[in-house]
C-alpha cells in the first residue's frame, strides 16, 4: 500500500475565506520572467488559470486571442487569453491563460488539474495536490486490503451458532 511519502505531492495551504491556496510560478516566452504567485484553487472554474491583467503583463505571455466566458450570474462576457506556463514546485504544465480586468487574484481551475494529472485534496489542515495516477493506485490498494479484511467476517457462520 503506499504511503504519504511515495505518493508526490504539492502542498497548500486554506485561507481565512476558506480558498484552497497553492504557490505556482506563471511565465511566458522565458522562464526568466516567472514571478511566484498564491493561487486560488476554484473547482467552479472550468479554465486553465485566470488571473490578474496587471500581474500577467511583465510575464511575457503569449496572446492568442479572445474567449467569451459565462459568470456565474448567467452573463457572458469577453476576455482575453494568452498561452503561458505554470509551475508548482517543478513541475510545469502549459496552457491558455485568461486575462480578467477585475480579479485580484490568480485562479487555477479544472483545465489545470486535468492538465498536470493531479487530485485535489482539502481538509481543514490545508489543501494538496496529489499525482492521481499514484493516488488512484494508492486508494485502489487500500480497498484491496480492506476487502481482504472483511472478507473472513462476511462469510455465513459456523453451524451451530
């Protein structure tokens, strides 16, 4: 069965609004340029990374284009998007990046999680990103083991009793 420490994992952090957080570094055309931001893990968001106009600006991202993209009130709106790499701890996965006006944060959503084959996981200690192939392993290890456990104490008993 695996253990905590064969199963890879990134850890974060919850803030005091109760966010999933995670240190990521953004950048461009060159890794050079990458700055370290504390992101916002939001699991509503179907996206790679949203963040910041301003913050995105001196990364040296690549612009692609436009999207339209439905807010959580029913309202679409136009943004721009730009390809770029995000780094967590090493590892560096790319995608396109949405460039939003008003945020003030950077968000990681979806897209990136299935994007770097990672499975979130969030307690009130904190949150983790955990490598899911070795996750699903891990689990799938477990639930062999626990059957294994029960399976004695699930067989009809002895005559007699």
């Amino acid at each position: 069965m695996a253990t905590p420490a064969t199963v890879p994992v990134q850890t974060g952090y919850i803030d005091s609004a109760g966010h999933p957080r995670i240190k990521i570094g953004v950048y461009g055309l060159s890794e050079a340029l990458k700055q370290e931001f504390e992101a916002i893990i939001d699991t509503g968001f179907t996206g790679f990374l949203m963040m910041p106009f301003m913050q995105a600006l001196p990364l040296g991202l690549t612009l692609y284009g436009t999207g339209d993209f439905t807010l959580a009130d029913g309202s679409t709106s136009p943004r721009l998007l730009a390809l770029g790499w995000v780094d967590v701890e090493g590892e560096k996965t790319g995608g396109v990046i949405v460039l939003e006006g008003n945020a003030s944060y950077p968000l990681l959503g979806m897209d990136f999680l299935r994007k770097c084959k990672k499975a979130l996981l969030v307690a009130r200690a904190g949150a983790i990103l955990v490598d899911e192939d070795r996750f699903v392993a891990a689990i799938k290890a477990a639930a062999e083991a626990a059957e294994a456990t029960l399976t004695p104490q699930l067989q009809d008993p002895p005559a007699g009793t």
